[in-house]
C-alpha cells in the first residue's frame, strides 16, 4: 500500500503587489543592511499610493523602518525623510503640484509640530 503525505494547509497571508518580499538585492539606505523593506514616505489616507506612484519610497532595514529609530516611531526621522521626499518631487514636478497632492509643505516644519 503507497502512503501519500499529506498537504500543509496554504496560510492565506497576501502581500500587497506593490509592496514584494525584502530581497537580499534591497540594501538599507541608512545602514547598508540586506533585505530592507521598502517604506512609503507619506503614509496614511491615500497617500500612501501616491508615495508609490511618485516614487517617494525609501529602503530601510527592519531596525531603521520599525524600531525606536524608525520613521515610525521617531518623529524627527520621519520629518527628514519627508522633507528629502519633497526636494525630490519639488525638482521634478514643483511646489505648487506637491501642496496640490499632499497638502502641507514639510520644509518649513520642525519636529514638535504635528
């Protein structure tokens, strides 16, 4: 009698398209570590697709993305990669379409204000 093994259960976690598995190929910005993740620089209520649509995305290792000097966590941090962010777009497409898209203009905030 031949015994066939049986099937693992299939986990249903789904990665989101845009946003793949770190590969070893993905190196840290900060840090030059290996599998980094890839970070959207605005986040939150539709901004998040803009950030990948305008390409304003930056690799982080898993310490520099989501630990006590992530941009997650530190607020300073957070403001310089969104302040890096907006030169970049600014060079590209202008100041007057970035306000338009994102709303508030980040050069001229310091880290205390929300």
């Amino acid at each position: 009698m031949l015994v066939q093994p049986i099937p693992k259960p299939k986990l249903c976690k789904h990665r989101a398209k845009n946003n793949p598995r770190p590969t070893a190929s993905r190196i840290c910005a900060v840090c030059g570590r290996p599998y980094a993740e890839r970070h959207e620089i605005f986040f939150g209520t539709g901004q998040r697709q803009l950030s990948i649509k305008y390409g304003l995305q930056i690799d982080l290792c898993a310490e520099h993305h989501r630990g006590v000097d992530g941009p997650h966590h530190n607020r300073k941090v957070d403001l310089k990669y969104k302040r890096e962010a907006q030169k970049k777009f600014e060079s590209i497409y202008g100041h007057e379409l970035f306000m338009k898209i994102f709303g508030r203009n980040y050069l001229c905030m310091t880290a205390d204000k929300t």
